[in-house]
C-alpha cells in the first residue's frame, strides 16, 4: 500500500490540470457493514492504469480528491474478500459510485478468512458494541474475548468494569455462577460463535436494577441447516493437574434448533495462605503477634451438562426450551495450619496447628422456557420468559486444633465437627415488549421473582472422643422474598443526538429468619431505579456522552445466614442476617475519536456497600471476617482506553484506568469508631494480538495495577500479569490447538494488609496463578454452522453465592 502512495505521490504532478472534482463512496460487506482500512485503488477505465490509492475510513467510505476528468473504475479489496470492481463512469465534477460490495472469498479456508478480518468498537447511546465475528480475536474462547474487550479488567479472576464487579450475560441472559465456574464455563464456549460483547456501564431499564455493569455476549446466528459436533480436551500443569473433557453437539432444520453439551472437570486445587496479626492491649501497646500459614487442597469432579430446543413455530413465533444442569458430587478439600504466636519482644510464645476436612457436594438445575413473537412489519416484538431454579449445597467440616507450648509441650486440643446444609428454589415470570411510539422506540415490561432459601448447620464438639451437639452454635435461617418490577424507556435518533431515558420500579417483600439466633429480619421497600443517556456526534469523528443510572445490590442469602465456616476455632467467616440493600448513583461523561481513542469520567457512589471486613478481637484473640454494610463507597475515575488494527498483522488495545477510591465502615471493635479508608491507584492493559500465518495467532497481555481498595484491605504492592497465548489450526481448521502460559513471572499474587485503630492484620493468598495449559478441539460435520449455544440463568440465582470466595 505505501508503495502505491508513493507511486501515486510521483504521478501526481503528471495528471492533467484541467476540470478536477471527488470521487467518494462506501466499502462494504456482504451483511451491509462498513469495511475499514480496505486497499481502494482508482483505475483509468481504458487500461486500468493506476492512478491513485486510498484506503477506507472506520465507516468503510472513500475518498479521491481533485481527480482530473475522465473515465474511471475503482477497485476494493481486502485480505480474506473477493476483489470488487465498480462500473466504469465518467467524472466531470462530483459523483458517488454505488456501494463497493466485498464478498468472502470461499475458496480460501475458513481460518484465514477469520483471522484478518478486523474487529471494531461502536459507541451507542448506552453502550459499547465490541464487534469481534470472523475476527482474529475470535479465534480462541468466549473468555478470551471478554479479556480482550477494550475496558474489561480482570482482577484475581473476576472481570471488572470501571474497577466494579461485571455481570455476564448471554444473549441477553445472565450467567450466575461463582467466578472459577465462570471462567470454565466460558473457556468451553468457543470464541468463533460469538458476534460481539456489549459492554454496558450503565444498563437501562430493561434490566433488572440488581447489580453493577453488565458485560452482553451476543452469539451469532446461521440460516444454514446441518449438523456439526465437538470434542474438545486440555490439561493444565500448575502445581496440581487439572483436566477437562467434553463433547458438543448441534443440528438444525428449518424449524428446530437443536443444541447440547457436556462437560467433565477433574481439577485439583493448591492454595497456600500466609497471614500476620498483630493484637494490642487497651492501653494501644502490643499484646501478641501472630503469623499463620495455611495450606488447602481441593479436589473436585463436576458434571456440566446444556441442552437448548429452538423451535420456529412461524415467521414470527419462537419457543425455547433450556435445561442447564451443574452436577458437583465433590468437592473436598483438606485444610492444614501452622500458627506461631509471639510475645511482644518477639520471642516464641507457644503454637498450635490446625487439621480441617471440608466436604461439599453441590446440585444446580435451571429451567428455562422461552416464547416470542413479532407484532406486525414495524418490527415490535412480544417476549414471555419463565424460569425455575432448585440449587442444593450439602456440606460437612471436621477441625482438629493442637496447642503446643514453645518446648513442644501439649497444652490443650480441641476438635468440632459442622454440618451445613443448603436449598434453595427460584421462581420468575417475565413479560416484555419491543416496538416503537410514533417515532420514538419504547420497551416495557414486567417481572416476578420468588425466593425460597433454607439453611441449616448442626455444630458436634467432639473433644475426647465423644461428640456432643452444641446448640448454641447451630444454626436454622429461613429467607423469603418476592420481587415484583415493571419497566419503560422510550429512545429516539436525531441527525446528531441520541436520546434514551428509562424508568425501572421494583418492589421487595423480604424475611429473614435465625430461628436460632432468634432473629427476624423484614425488608419491604418500594425503590424506583431511572436511567437516562445523551449522546451528541459533534462531526464524523468526534462524539460526546453523558449518562446517569440508580441501581441496587441485595444481600446474596449465605452471606445474611448467620452460620460460621471455620479455618481453625480462632480464625473464621460468618454471616449478618441484618445486611442492607446497597443503592449506587453512578454519573458519566465520555469523549471518543474515530472508535478507537475514548476518554471517560465518571463518578459512583454505593451507600450501604456490602463487603467482607475482618476483624481481630484483642481480648479473646480471634480474627473473624464479617458480612456487613458499609456507610458508603465512592470512586472518582479517568479512563483512557485506544484500540484498533495497526497493520493488517497486529491488533493493539490500551486501557488506562487513574482511579480515587474511598470509602466508610465502623470499626466493630473499636466502640463503634468510623473508620474512612482512601487509595489513589493506576490500572494499566495492554494486549498485543499478533497474526503469524493465516493458522498461527499469538496474543500477549500485560495488566498492571498500583494500588486496589476491598473493604479495609489494601494492596501491600503492585500487581503485575503476564499471559501470552498460542493458537495453531491444523485439518482446515478441523483441529485446533491452543498453549497459554498465564501469569509468567508469577507476580500477580500479592499480600493485603488491613491496618487502622487497633487493628493490623495482612492475608497473603496464593493459589495458582502460574501455569500452563494445553487444549485441544477437534471439529466434524459441518462445522462452519453457527449453533444457538448459550446460557440461560435468571437474576436472583447469582444470590445463592457468597460475596467473596475463600
């Protein structure tokens, strides 16, 4: 290309100066988007001799500018497209030539044809379309794609979205699982069925007011009929093996989609966990020290299995079954601890150690049904949703502790054995509506949750060999709640403003009941949640935004259950069955360039966060982590985030993020003191997505974070990761085989030190972040259809989850 520029630079003062005019147009594909970047040669219509070279914008159109008169034809062409030709035509002053049309070449394999197309980011009133179908980013793993997405951090596993926790949807539906079963279950959908990522930072009204921002997959769709099937395997070498198996399976006829998949997990788990905690006397002088070291292995098998039943009823009725079950028989984990107390001059005072057996077994089913019709030719659209949860959690945990004195003597040992129980049933019912008002778009609809959730714990002290059921640490909670919700939201298109704006009401009817405790906890409140989104494109390339949203986070049920999950008697978690809802105000203004430079500013404030805090009781020597509400938690950010192509071998993304977070607690054992933390930090991303050959793409991912605030927990030192991945096709694209090595230099583990008052105390996780892992798929049938794979959960289900994992 840059030789025909410069060709056409030497060629430039030979053209004759006679009448001159523009050429302008439009580079586009088959499915009517903008091709950007395409090599646009303009080519004397006799000979086809070269005249001058362009290439198309972001919005695929062209431009030749000062063209002497004459007769001329255009030629566009693109790696992995056809080559389009217009019609000769004359040019005496101005003229548009009709759409250049690039078809894909079908003679080429089906990879190369993915790996150079080009992935693009589109601004809309309310959010961002990260455009990724038959790109080179499509090429490995749903979760891939969330990791490259321009603006997704992913922190400690979890995504993150303007440093707030991100909700993951489906096709428009939630996914409700913890994050490790997250990031399998997107590893398992592959990156070549996905269209595009919506990222919503403030979503509408439409969705329910739970939660922060939500990252959308959309998948993509295939008129083809056929069937194609799957096999897919990896091992992943870290300090333990983990191994996973599956199969897929998808046929299609013109009225019936059928899809279903099954996955086995064989996974065992090494974390190792360093802890420091420092007690003081009344007086503010030090009283003990202490310095543990624990170490869990987990050994886990889960089943997986998805089966989705599409049926077209019509051209305009559809009714989808979908059943997901996650079968978990295991999931044991044995616990080992050391922990070294110490005088105030630092000497050894005594020790004691800790043996722990967790067993858990765990079932998730979910049930969807699905209905939706087209209401006329104006394309307004009908949808009923219903969907039915049961989730059970069976548990069992052992603790044996030692105390020894600093000579080794045996100074006391005590042993308790817990057996928590779990179930939990979900029912919804939702109707929506899709169409338009005059010439403004409008959405309603309606929406009703039901909440069942019992759960039970028998405490047995088992000293000396003879177990006794202790009631005064048994627990039974029962939670009820129903959510009854109805939405509008109207929106319009202008010449250069877009406009949308919403309005969200849920009513809650909730009851939480420790009848051990002998605690009722009842919540019955009417919250109204509004949305609104103003965008003005100032010229072609420049846009600016603004948008405010109010949303709410409810108590997740195991974290108001009052029950206690122990790493030894003196070091535990346990449950508030008095937790608040959260209610967050959230306000943005954003600039972009051309789709591929964007600054934002934004503020948000959550009153009522919930969050974990540990706290160290001085007098008895505990140190317990405690489900409770902040006062408040505030942020005030700048992000800069620059994405595109930089040649037809290299996709580049930066995302910079120079944040201010702080927030309020009290100090539970402190007398109630307010205690006001704040952090100033930098999170930097960086992804370089390199084209080797049309079957070889590496990736290699740099993040960076200075500093991070989780409840009174602050980084101890920065945090540094560094991935690189490899993916070769062999077969046509047949067999696919992916190496990634994660975490390279095995910096992106670091300590946590809480310290303020009379508290000090540092938690040092460190589970397996360095490894490697090689996969393998193989693909038959016909393999180039698209499948209707997805998930399907339901809002409430995510609430069956702690707040944090261990």
């Amino acid at each position: 290309m840059k030789h025909q520029l410069l060709i056409s630079f030497f060629l430039a003062p030979f053209v004759s100066f006679t009448q001159s005019g523009n050429i302008t147009g439009k580079v586009i594909d088959d499915q009517q988007r903008a091709v950007p970047y395409a090599n646009v040669l303009l080519l004397k219509a006799a000979d086809s001799t070269f005249v001058k070279g362009a290439v198309s914008e972001e919005n695929g159109e062209i431009l030749f500018a000062e063209i002497s008169s004459g007769t001329y034809l255009i030629k566009a062409s693109f790696v992995g497209f056809k080559e389009s030709y217009s019609s000769p035509f004359e040019l005496k002053d101005q003229i548009r030539i009709p759409d250049l049309i690039l078809q894909e070449n079908s003679e080429a394999l089906d990879a190369v044809t993915v790996n150079y197309r080009k992935p693009t980011v589109d601004r809309r009133v309310d959010r961002i379309v990260f455009n990724v179908e038959n790109t080179a980013i499509s090429s490995g793993t749903t979760f891939d794609i969330l990791q490259r997405t321009p603006g997704v951090i992913v922190n400690q596993g979890q995504l993150l979205v303007k440093n707030r926790p991100a909700q993951v949807y489906i096709n428009d539906r939630k996914v409700y699982l913890t994050n490790e079963e997250l990031q399998q279950l997107l590893e398992g959908f592959a990156g070549v069925n996905v269209k595009s990522v919506e990222v919503i930072t403030t979503p509408p009204a439409r969705y329910d007011a739970e939660g922060g921002a939500i990252l959308n997959i959309i998948t993509s769709k295939n008129l083809s009929i056929g069937y194609k099937g799957s096999l897919n395997a990896s091992n992943t070498v870290a300090i333990k093996p983990k191994y996973n198996v599956g199969t897929s399976q998808y046929y299609k006829t013109d009225w019936l989609n059928a899809f279903a998949s099954y996955n086995f997990n064989s996974r065992f788990d090494v974390k190792t966990d360093e802890g420091f905690v420092q007690f003081y006397n009344p007086n503010g002088s030090e009283k003990a020290t202490w310095e543990d070291l624990f170490q869990r292995e987990t050994r886990t098998i889960s089943h997986s299995l998805n089966t989705i039943l599409d049926f077209t009823l019509s051209e305009t009725e559809m009714l989808s079954f979908t059943a997901n079950i996650l079968h978990t028989p295991k999931a044991n984990s044995d616990i080992s601890g050391r922990t070294e107390t110490y005088n105030p001059q630092g000497q050894l005072d005594s020790l004691y150690t800790t043996q722990s057996r967790l067993e858990n077994q765990r079932d998730n089913l979910l049930f969807n049904l699905n209905y939706e019709k087209q209401l006329g030719e104006n394309g307004a659209t009908l949808s009923a949703n219903a969907n039915y949860i049961d989730y059970t959690d069976n548990q069992m945990q052992s603790v044996a502790t030692r105390y020894v004195s600093a000579q080794g003597n045996l100074l006391n040992a005590n042993a308790f054995n817990t057996i928590p129980t779990q179930k939990s049933q979900i029912y919804t019912g939702q109707l929506d509506y899709s169409g338009n008002l005059g010439k403004w778009s409008f959405e309603a609809g309606a929406k009703y949750s039901g909440i069942n959730s019992e759960s039970r714990q028998e405490f047995f002290n088992t000293a000396g060999n003879v177990s006794d059921a202790d009631a005064i640490l048994n627990d039974n909670f029962d939670y009820t709640e129903g959510i009854y919700a109805s939405y509008f939201s109207f929106a319009k298109d202008w010449e250069k403003w877009s406009f949308k704006t919403g309005l969200r009401g849920e009513y809650t009817d909730a009851n939480g009941n420790s009848r051990t405790l002998g605690v009722v906890n009842t919540q019955e409140y009417l919250e109204l949640f509004p949305t609104a989104y103003l965008m003005y494109a100032a010229a072609d390339n420049h846009s600016f935004a603004l948008d405010y949203s109010r949303r709410i986070d409810r108590p997740r049920f195991q974290s108001l259950n009052p029950y206690r999950y122990f790493l030894n008697e003196n070091n535990f978690q346990e449950g508030n069955p008095n937790i608040q809802p959260a209610i967050a105000n959230k306000v943005k203004l954003s600039y972009s360039f051309k789709n591929k430079l964007s600054f934002e500013l934004y503020w948000d404030r959550i009153d009522n966060a919930m969050s974990r805090l540990p706290f160290q009781d001085n007098e008895n020597l505990t140190l317990r982590s405690v489900n409770t509400n902040l006062n408040y938690e505030q942020q005030y950010s700048l992000d800069v985030i620059y994405s595109e192509f930089v040649n037809n071998w290299m996709w580049m993304s930066v995302y910079a993020s120079f944040f201010n977070l702080e927030n309020e607690f009290v100090a539970l054992e402190d007398n109630n003191s307010l205690v006001q933390k704040e952090i100033n930090g930098l999170y930097i991303e960086t992804l370089n997505y390199l084209i080797i050959n049309p079957t070889l793409n590496v990736a290699i991912s740099n993040n960076f974070t200075s500093n991070f605030l989780v409840g009174s927990y602050e980084y101890d030192r920065p945090q540094y990761r560094l991935n690189v991945d490899i993916q070769k096709r062999f077969l046509d694209g047949r067999l696919i085989v992916n190496l990634s090595s994660e975490d390279i230099f095995n910096t992106n583990n670091i300590p946590l030190t809480s310290h303020y008052l009379n508290q000090n105390n540092t938690f040092f996780a460190m589970p397996e972040s360095q490894k490697i892992r090689v996969g393998v798929r193989y693909n038959f049938g016909n393999f180039k259809l698209s499948d209707n794979s997805r998930n399907t959960s339901v809002e409430e289900e995510t609430r069956l989850k702690e707040l944090g994992t261990n």
